[in-house]
C-alpha cells in the first residue's frame, strides 16, 4: 500500500515533474532572448534612419543594453538567461522523446544560446568582442583541408533555415509553439501575427547571412563572410534600403515580442 509520503516522493521525481523544471528554466531564457532581439531591432531601425553608431547584432545589442540604467546588472541577466536556454535546449536534445531531427536541432541551438550567453559576459565584463568574430573563424575554416567547401555548406544550411523560417510564417507553423489559451481572443490574435512577421524577418535576414558565407566561400575571401549586422549593412545598401531596412527591423521585434508571447504560454 503507498502511503502519502511515498506518494509525494515519487511524484517528485516523476517526468511531469521534471518538466515543469525544464519549463521555467525556458521561460526564463525565453525572457532573455526576447530582450536581444527586441535590442537588435531597436539598433536595425536606428542604423535605417543614419544612426551608425550601434551594431545590430546579438552582441551589439549586448553593448546597448549595457549602456543604459543599471546596465552591466542587465547584461548578467540577460548572459544568465540565455545559458538557462541553453540548458533547457540540451535538457530537450538528451531526454526529448520527438525524433532524432528534433533532438539534434535542439542540440545546435543550445550551442548558439550558449554563444550568446559568453558574448554577453564578456560584454558585462568589460571584454566584448569587436565584432569580427566571423571574419576570424571563418578565416580560419577557410584554410584547413576543404576549408572553402565546408564554409559553403555553412552558409547553404544558414540559408536552409532562413528558408524554413519562412515556411514556418508561411504555413503558421510557428503557432505550434504557443498553447491553445495563448491563440484565443484579441491577444492571441496579436501574438500569432507577431510570430508570422518576426519568423518571416528572421528568414530574410538569415538567408542574407547564409547568401554571404556562400559568397566568401565562391570568392575564397573570408571578408565576405559576416554575421547578421553585416546582412543589414547589405540591406541598408539596396535601393530603398532604409525602409527595406525598418521593415526588418520591425519585423525582428515582433519576433522579440512574439518570444515574450511564447514564455507565458510555453506549450508542453
């Protein structure tokens, strides 16, 4: 016969348990990502409008935010959130039951929230990087064996999510990440037109990152290779490239503000 305690131990250490754990550590770092992107939006519109004194990348919006009141605190949270993303990311690639796909997607984000996280401490501390961080990896990718033909395949499968970003705001697909009760009524409403424009922004401007990886590769030049702050200086530089530029930069937003949306109704 189980008795109360026995019980309330073994639903302790129950899968449910577990992932309501996993759960607030996603929300948290969900918080933290929603902040970079809605920093990197706010450096996009400002660069549109002839303010080329930001870097519209995740650690140009690290640098921003620890520019403002209480900053170098803001930073640190924002370092802690996004490794507690991470977490939750390699939490999902080890235990998650959705297929190898999945699992394996889940592994390649934590590597780039773990990134971000490092970025931002070495911003809080007082040691960012100048932004050239691209130009030196794949400068050094370039020049081992095959070196030129592997930086191509990184820009091509940047492209293929940028792609996937679209298919994703195309076929709503995006909406799988809310809950029921997060789609209903006004706010729903608005949360899911958040995800559609933030996802089909973030596939335009990835998709312009991948384009200059498989152009440095094609040219054998490293130069030509850049991060998403080099995508947006290469919109800006389109004809209508201001308002091209805004209209990413709003877009990006909204995918900050649709990540909001995502914490508070985090689907199991």
């Amino acid at each position: 016969m189980r008795t109360p305690l026995s019980t309330e131990r073994s639903s302790r250490h129950s899968p449910t348990s577990r992932d309501d754990r996993l759960k607030y550590l996603g929300r948290a770092g969900l918080v933290a990502y929603a902040v970079v992107y809605l920093m990197i939006a706010w450096l996009a519109v400002q660069l549109a409008f002839g303010d080329r004194a930001g870097n519209p990348s995740s650690t140009g919006a690290l640098r921003e935010l620890a520019q403002q009141p209480l900053g170098e605190v803001l930073v640190w949270a924002v370092s802690l959130g996004m490794f507690l993303l991470a977490l939750w990311m390699a939490a999902e690639a080890v235990l998650g039951d959705d297929g190898a796909g999945k699992r394996l997607a889940a592994a390649g984000k934590a590597v780039v929230y773990v990134a971000i996280g490092f970025s931002g401490v070495k911003v809080a501390v007082g040691a960012g990087s100048s932004g050239k961080g691209e130009d030196t990896w794949t400068a050094k990718l370039m020049n081992v064996p095959a070196g030129q033909v592997l930086v191509g395949l990184v820009g091509l499968a940047i492209i293929a999510f940028g792609i996937y970003e679209l298919y994703r705001a195309w076929t709503d697909k995006y909406a799988e990440m809310l809950t029921q009760e997060g789609r209903r009524g006004a706010s729903g409403t608005a949360y899911l037109w958040f995800g559609k424009i933030g996802c089909a922004a973030r596939g335009v401007a990835f998709a312009i990152v991948g384009g200059l990886f498989v152009y440095a590769a094609i040219t054998h030049d490293a130069k030509k290779s850049g991060g998403l702050d080099q995508a947006l200086y290469k919109v800006l530089a389109q004809p209508f490239g201001p308002v091209l530029l805004t209209a990413i930069g709003l877009g990006l937003a909204c995918f900050g503000l649709f990540t909001l949306a995502r914490a508070r109704h985090l689907r199991d």
